[in-house]
C-alpha cells in the first residue's frame, strides 16, 4: 500500500503542494502516529485552557459584581489613568509650557495694541481736522437749538445726535401705524 502513496497520480497545485506531499512521504508510519498523538494532546490542551479561561473570567465578573465596579467606571478610571499618563510625559509637559508663554506674549501683544489704539484715537482727536469737524458738529447743533453752549464734548454731542435719529425713527414708524 505504501507504493500506492508514493505514486505520482497526486495534481500539484504549487511548490507548497508539492512540499506538504514530499514532507508526509518523508515520514515514516510511526513518526505520523507521534505526531496524530501530540496533535490530540495539544488540541485537548487548547479546549482545557479556553474552559479554565472563561471559568476565571466569570469569576472576575462576579467579583466586580459584588464590588459595584461596572464597565463606565472602569472605563472612566482608565482614562483618567491614561490622562494621568499623558500629563506626565515630558512632551505634554514642554507643550503646555511653551503654550502658557504663547498666551502670556498674545496678552501681552493685546495690551500693547489697546495702549496703541487708544494713543492713535487721542491723536486724532487733537488732530486739526478732528477739532474743525468738532466745531462743525457743535455750530449744527446750536443753529438747530442744542440745550447746551457751545464747547461740549464730542461724545456728548454723538449721543444727542444718535438720540435725535432714534426719536425721528419712532416717530416715522408711528405715522406708518397710524395710515
């Protein structure tokens, strides 16, 4: 019967093909049975550890149980852990320093900025044509009947003039309402 087996009447699919089959007729009949043996043994090994595995993980989840840990605490643990683990690197640590001085110069930037808008809006306020349109503003006013003399300041007068537009705008729409 072995000269049946070492027939050449197997179909090669490829050179593993070929390999797998020279490798079995390579092996003599007890050497296959050593092998079938220790192919059982390891098969009844797996199964005996995947049951010993889901024994113990049972177990574990009865003991949480009983603890009161569920899953969303553990799964908040865990990343507050990895939180912690993050913030403790040395690459976390350089990033929020060197973004706490980026914040510290922006400020710094801002409050420079501010300093020099409110220098540019004194310039211009004492500026020749500032003072001329100011005094414009102030000889409209007082030919139309302002309350005050002369001279008061630009802010006053934007007011009064901001108010006189909103009471011609309440008065507009009164008349709409009213035909």
């Amino acid at each position: 019967s072995e000269g049946l087996l070492r027939s050449d009447s197997i179909p090669e699919v490829g050179e593993d093909a070929a390999a797998t089959v020279s490798m079995a007729e390579t092996l003599s009949e007890e050497e296959r049975d050593e092998l079938r043996k220790e192919l059982a043994k390891v098969e009844e090994e797996i199964q005996t550890l995947s049951q010993v595995l889901a024994a113990k993980e049972k177990h574990l989840a009865e003991i949480k149980r009983k603890l009161g840990i569920n899953s969303l605490q553990e799964l908040k643990q865990n990343i507050t852990k990895s939180w912690q683990d993050v913030t403790s690197t040395t690459a976390y640590k350089r990033t929020s320093e060197t973004l706490s001085q980026a914040g510290q110069k922006a400020s710094a930037a801002f409050s420079s900025v501010g300093s020099v808008i409110t220098k540019k809006f004194e310039d211009v306020r004492n500026s020749p044509t500032f003072k001329s349109f100011e005094e414009k503003v102030e000889n409209f006013k007082s030919k139309v009947g302002g309350s005050k003399p002369a001279g008061g300041d630009f802010g006053e007068v934007l007011n009064s003039a901001a108010n006189a537009s909103a009471t011609e705008t309440i008065a507009e729409q009164t008349e709409e309402e009213t035909h």
